[in-house]
C-alpha cells in the first residue's frame, strides 16, 4: 500500500513538472496566438519560407509565418503574418523576404516606413519584394548576362 502512494506522489510531481515546462515553453513559441495581430502581404515569390518561418523588423524577432496560399486570381503567395502586440508597423513599410547569408534560411523582414498612422489589424501590407533566386543570379554572372 506504500509503494502506490508513493508511486501516485511521484507521478502527480513528474505531471506537475511536465506541465510547468509546457507552461514555460509555450511562452515563447506563442502557442495560445495571444497577444498577436494579423498582417497579409502578398508576394512574387516567397521561396524558402514556410509556416512558421521568422518575421523580423530590424533585426529582431517580431512574430511569424501563420499562413502561405497562392492567390489563382494573381498568382502571387499570399501570406499571414502574425505580429506581436506592441509592435507597430507604419504604413508606408516594405515586407521583403531576405536571406540569413549564403547558406543560411530565409525570413520576412519588415522595413519600417516614416509614416505616422500604423497598419491595423488585418491590414495588407502592399510594398513587397519576392526573394531572389541565387540560382539565376549565379547563372546571370557566369554567362556574363546583364540588361543590356
């Protein structure tokens, strides 16, 4: 009979330890979709991004990737952005996709604007850039192809 108590004292502590580190973690991968708003931006291309991919503003981490789909009508990715509260964004900013490096992932980066008036909840961010295929710059530069 002590061996079960101490069994049942043992699992309700590993439970309660379990559900700390739930707590804690869904902090910070923003689980609950609390404290966010929603942007859309509309891209060419938006290679090397997928749901869940970083969205940043100079740098830092402000939200993420929440949805991708392709617009038939424009054929253009249209994508969700979900944006920590507290975090404005001018309506004049620019969404580009940009690349860690050479061998790095690829983000959003939001370049802020001047403007004094803030997007909205729900808002569509329309200055954007696609991501640039490094691909067809290389081939660019070894055929030696430029506009000419």
């Amino acid at each position: 009979m002590a061996t079960s108590v101490t069994e049942t004292i043992v699992g309700a502590a590993v439970l309660a330890v379990a559900g700390g580190f739930l707590a804690y973690s869904s902090q910070f991968a923003d689980l609950g979709g609390s404290g966010s708003y929603e942007l859309t931006a509309s891209f060419r291309s938006i290679e090397g991004v997928s749901v869940g991919t970083d969205v940043r503003m100079v740098g830092v981490k402000v939200g993420r990737v929440t949805d991708i789909a392709l617009d038939t009508e424009l054929f253009r990715a249209t994508t969700v952005l979900s944006l920590q509260y507290g975090v404005p964004v001018p309506d004049d900013s620019t969404a580009i996709i940009a690349s860690e490096g050479l061998l790095g992932g690829n983000f959003v980066e939001i370049l802020p604007g001047a403007s004094f008036d803030n997007y909205a909840a729900g808002a569509e961010i329309l200055d954007t850039q696609g991501s640039v295929s490094l691909m067809n710059l290389l081939l660019k530069f070894v055929s030696g192809g430029g506009d000419e």
